[in-house]
C-alpha cells in the first residue's frame, strides 16, 4: 500500500439539527448527526479525506457499486460516560475486519491509521450527538463502494470510503423469536460469509421476510450442505446456553468474525462460565429444548450488543424458552456495558478514549 498524506480536511456544518432530533424515540439507523466522512480511491492510492456536513453524494449510474456490488462496510459505537468523555469499543478489531473485507471484494485496504485519525475528528467535531446513560450510543457505519464508470465485469479501479454516524438506543424493542432455517442459506464454504459484504444483507432479506410472515424476527442460519449445523443469526452471532454449559459455533469462511462474540467468550472464561466453541446440531438444540435443558439462546453484535431469544421455531414446531431471574444474556450485557460506559476496570484494554481536540 502506497503512502497517503494523513492531511483531513475538515468544512464544519453551518448550522446544527440536533434540536430538531427526539433523542426519546429514535428508530435506528434513520436519523444522522452533522458530519461525515469521504475519502476517494484514484490512480492507484487513497487522497487527502474531508470531513463535511452529512449530505448526498452525486454516482454515475454506471458506478460499478450499482451492478457488481463492490461494497463493504462495518458497525461500530461510540459511547459517553458521566464525565462527557467519549469512548470506542476495540475499534482496532472493526478496522481490522473492515480491511479484511475489502481483501475478500478486491477493495483496496484503507489506512488504519487515517480511518482511526478520521474517525477521531469526526465524533469530535459530533460530541453533543453521544448522549450519556446505559443503552443510549452513537452507531457508526463505515464503509466502502465502488465508483468507477463503466458496466465491464472486473473490479473497479476508484473508490468512495465513508463514514456516517447515527445516534441510537435499543436495537430490538420487544420479543425476539427465531426461525432454525432448512431451506435457504446465508453463505457457503468458499464464499463471502465472513466479509461484511453489503450483499451478504441484501440475499437474506427475502428468506427473513417469510420468517417474519410466521411470526418470527429472525432467522438462525444452518450450514449449506446439510442444514444440520446452527451457524449465525441474521445480524447476529447466536449462543446457546444447554445447562450452565455456552455453545457457540466456530468461525469460518461462512460465519463473521464478531467482536462483540469474541468479548463474550473473554468474559465467559474470565468469570468461570465454561463455553464450548464448536459445531453445534439443530438435533441437539430440539432436543434439549423438549428435554427443558436449554436455558438460553441470545444473539450477539454491535447493534444490538446481546440480545435474549424468547424462543425458536424449526419444521412446523415452535419451542418457548423459560424465564430466567439471572440469564447469561443479562450477566454478559451488563458486563460489556460496564466497560463500554467506563464504569468499571477494563482489564482487557478493550476501551479506547477518544481525545478532545
């Protein structure tokens, strides 16, 4: 990779809209804060980024984005203590996996340490949007598309990376069930299944609307050999909790790698919990679900951080879990949020202080 000029340009907004934002009643992702971040890739290396107010962006129609689907992207928080100052959650770890994306969709890699730099200057330049208290966050969404003209099937030679924040609470709201799929499948051996391709998102909307149509909120996705091993959960990974025992499938070519994932098993070894990281069998799941073994499943992820699974649905039969007074999904969430609003140690060097101009 080339050298860049680690120069940012920064065009502050004019005038705010964050009075005209009911911080009380947001729905994720639809409301954004005043500045973003834009940065090209042409003749063979990444230009001086700038950040600007949040605004449109003007594409050919025959960006290559729009018909070979060059896109990547990441979603990371930021979070606000009780003495205003602003923290990120392992960023290094999304910046890592947001390269190793743009590797597996022929995007050339971006700076570290620009995007770490970039990113800085920007929730500076949008402090006022971080709002203080548990579950309240500023969602970061960086990402990558390509830009070059021309509908011939190779890889674009020109990039647009960009980064926009929304301010966020809770991810879901209500109960969440899901649906073992046994017909359609996220990703293959060989495949995408670990990149955040935006495509990744867009093939799983169609099978997860059919499970909705039956009353379920997600899909937890099986292998596509077989259908006979859990993998991930829509925009999740899943956990399973069979007695006091934490089963969690491996990642691979087919599953995500997730932060937030490898910080609940950190966790769950730090406390004394034991996990299991391996295959885990649809079978298995129905049958300690009948036998009133399984305890818990919970999904985990930046949006949503860790979120309970009231029950599962799998071949026509619907399975209830039972109410728990002290649930691992609780125990971890609790845990992760401590760290993330720097209320307790972080021993694991996971926060990472985002210092005032």
């Amino acid at each position: 990779m080339k050298n860049v000029p680690l120069a940012i340009d920064v065009v502050e907004a004019k005038t705010s809209k964050i009075d005209s934002v009911d911080f009380e009643n947001l729905i994720f992702g639809n409301v954004f804060a005043d500045h973003m971040m834009e940065c090209d890739y042409k003749d063979g290396q990444w230009q001086n980024p700038v950040i600007k107010p949040y605004g449109p962006i003007q594409l050919e129609p025959s960006a290559k984005v729009f018909h070979y689907g060059q896109a990547i992207f990441e979603g990371m928080k930021a979070f606000k203590d009780d003495d205003d100052d602003v923290w990120l959650f392992r960023p290094m770890a999304n910046i890592k996996r947001f390269n190793k994306s743009s590797v597996r969709l022929a995007i050339p890699e971006f700076p570290e340490d620009l995007f770490l730099e970039g990113l800085e200057t920007l929730l500076n330049l949008d402090r006022d949007w971080i709002k203080k208290g548990f579950g309240n966050s500023l969602y970061i969404r960086p990402f990558v598309i390509a830009t070059e003209t021309g509908v011939s099937a190779s890889p674009s030679n020109a990039y647009k990376f960009m980064i926009i924040c929304s301010p966020a609470k809770a991810y879901y709201s209500g109960e969440v069930r899901v649906f073992f799929s046994d017909k359609y499948s996220r990703a293959a051996d060989g495949g995408v299944g670990y990149a955040k391709a935006a495509g990744n998102y867009g093939a799983q909307f169609y099978p997860t609307n059919l499970a909705k149509a039956e009353g379920y909120q997600q899909i937890v996705w099986t292998d596509a050999n077989s259908h006979e091993y859990l993998e991930e959960a829509g925009t999740m990974n899943i956990f399973f909790r069979v007695g006091d025992k934490l089963l969690t499938a491996p990642t691979s070519d087919r599953i995500l790698d997730g932060v937030t994932r490898k910080s609940v098993l950190t966790l769950a070894e730090e406390y004394g919990i034991e996990a299991e990281v391996r295959r885990i069998t649809v079978s298995e799941i129905v049958e300690a679900a009948e036998k009133g073994e399984l305890k818990e499943i919970f999904g985990a992820g930046t949006a949503a951080t860790i979120n309970p699974v009231k029950g599962f649905g799998n071949k026509g039969k619907r399975y209830e879990l039972p109410e728990l007074e002290n649930s691992y999904a609780s125990f971890f969430k609790k845990k992760l949020m401590e760290i993330q609003y720097n209320k307790t140690e972080d021993k694991f060097g996971w926060r990472y202080l985002v210092k005032k101009d």
